[in-house]
C-alpha cells in the first residue's frame, strides 16, 4: 500500500470524476450519442454485428473517457483487424473521427478547454481504427 494519506489519493479521483463530468457538458455526451446511433444501425443486420459491438465498446469510452486506457490487443486474429478497421473506415468511422476533430478544434480555442479537446483529438484517432483495441477502466 502506499504511505500517502488517504485525502492525497482521493484527489486524482475527484479530478477524474470532475473531468468526466464537464467532458459530458462539452461533447462528450453528443458523441456517445452518436456511437449509440450508429451501433444500433449497424447491428441490424448479422453482417453489421461486430461492427455495431465496436461501436458501443466506443460509446462507453465516449461517455466515461477520463481514467480510461486504451491498449492495443496483440494481434491473434491476422489480418483480420486490418480488414474490419478498413471497412470500419467506410462504415461510418470517419464521420465520427470528423465530429470529435471538430469537437476538439472548437475545445482547443480556449486555454480552458485544451484536455478535453486533446481528449477529442486522442479519440478522433481510435474512431478511425478501433478494432485491435482494448479499453480498461
């Protein structure tokens, strides 16, 4: 255990929670949105399933994203990933990449509101190719 006391561990806690918060206010709930949408569009069809699974593994990331790591999983499945971010790419993934680009130039304007829009920019990146990744909360 560490030899902290407990109101210096609480902090980054409350920081995070915090954060997430005002990331809800700030775009944050408008793109879940969106992953939700897209998700239930996609998993209409049996084709579209692992696609719309994605979709909703992002939503939550969307929603919650401060205190969240995302990693890339070791490839097992070959080229497999390759071919799903690829038509993941078409699907839909680059309208959402677009939304938190545009999120996160209007957050970057203000000095106040560069971590979440650097936030936007990191998930823009993910929106583009998130098959291969895991999240951990």
């Amino acid at each position: 255990m560490c030899c902290l006391p407990s109101h210096v561990l609480i902090k980054p806690c409350f920081m995070r929670f915090l954060g997430n918060i005002i990331w809800l206010l700030l775009g944050g709930l408008a793109t879940a949105v969106e992953y939700f949408v897209a998700s239930i569009l996609m998993m209409i069809t049996i084709i579209g399933i692992p696609f719309g699974v994605q979709s909703m593994k992002m939503a939550t990331l969307c929603i919650w994203p401060f205190g969240a790591v995302v990693e890339k999983k070791p490839q097992q499945s070959g080229c497999l990933n390759s071919v799903m971010n690829v038509l993941w790419f078409f699907l839909g993934g680059i309208w959402i990449m677009l939304t938190h680009f545009l999120f996160g130039i209007l957050l970057t304007i203000t000095i106040i509101g560069i971590p979440w829009g650097r936030q936007h920019f990191k998930l823009a990146g993910i929106a583009l190719t998130p098959f291969g990744r895991e999240i951990k909360y």
